[in-house]
C-alpha cells in the first residue's frame, strides 16, 4: 500500500519544517499517515500492528497508534473534520522507545496485510 501523504515535520515538505528546524533539537516522534486505500486500509493497519498500542494519546515511553476520526476528533461533524484535514483514511503514529527495529518490521507486517486493488467507492 502506498500513502498519500504524510506529515512529519522532519520532512523538508511539512509546512513547520523551517519553524520546527530552529525551535527544536529534533522533530520529535509523531508521524501522521494519510493511506491511499482509504478508510479500510487505515482501519486494517490500524487493527493489524503488534507493538503499537490502540490508545489516545500525545505520547509517552511506549508505541501508539490512533485513528483521529474515530478517537480524539470522534466529536467533530464529518464535513468539518474533512475541511481540517481529519480523514477516515488517517492514521497517527506516536513513536516510543521500543527497539526502532522491532517498530519498523511491526509496520511492516501491519502493511503487507492491507488488502490491495481499488479504494471502494465512497471511501475517502
């Protein structure tokens, strides 16, 4: 699967790059993941990781995993969470201190098993 976007200020195209780069000392561990598979495939990564907790949370020592729509930004009207950017598709990610390897691999097999082929119609 691929993603459609994503945001991590480390990156040189995230609008605060520039602010992030000269405030901090790094770009800290948050990753926003926008899926191209839509809603079903940010559920399926969601549901399929092994290391990453489903919880709510800005971060701690261990690995989370959340879906914005349906959690932290559940009581936003749809066309409003759309207009901020906040999609079924979208995944957060709030990295902790578990082995970087073990993470890495943990997505890994979370997106092998995404299901391929066409995102369903009416799916954002």
């Amino acid at each position: 699967p691929e993603f459609s976007r994503v945001l991590y200020p480390g990156l040189p195209d995230h609008p605060g790059h520039e602010i992030a780069r000269r405030q901090m000392s790094g770009f800290g561990g948050m990753v926003t993941l926008t899926l191209a598979g839509g809603a079903a495939a940010a559920t399926s990564l969601l549901t399929s990781t092994r290391l990453f907790a489903c919880a709510e949370s800005l971060g701690g020592v261990e690995s989370l995993i959340n879906h914005p729509a349906s959690m932290t930004h559940a009581s936003v009207p749809a066309n409003v969470r759309r207009r901020i950017g906040v999609g079924d598709d979208m995944v957060r990610l709030s990295v902790g201190v578990e082995d970087a390897d073990d993470l890495i691999a943990d997505l890994e097999q979370a997106l092998r098993g995404i299901p391929s082929g066409p995102n369903p119609a009416g799916q954002p």
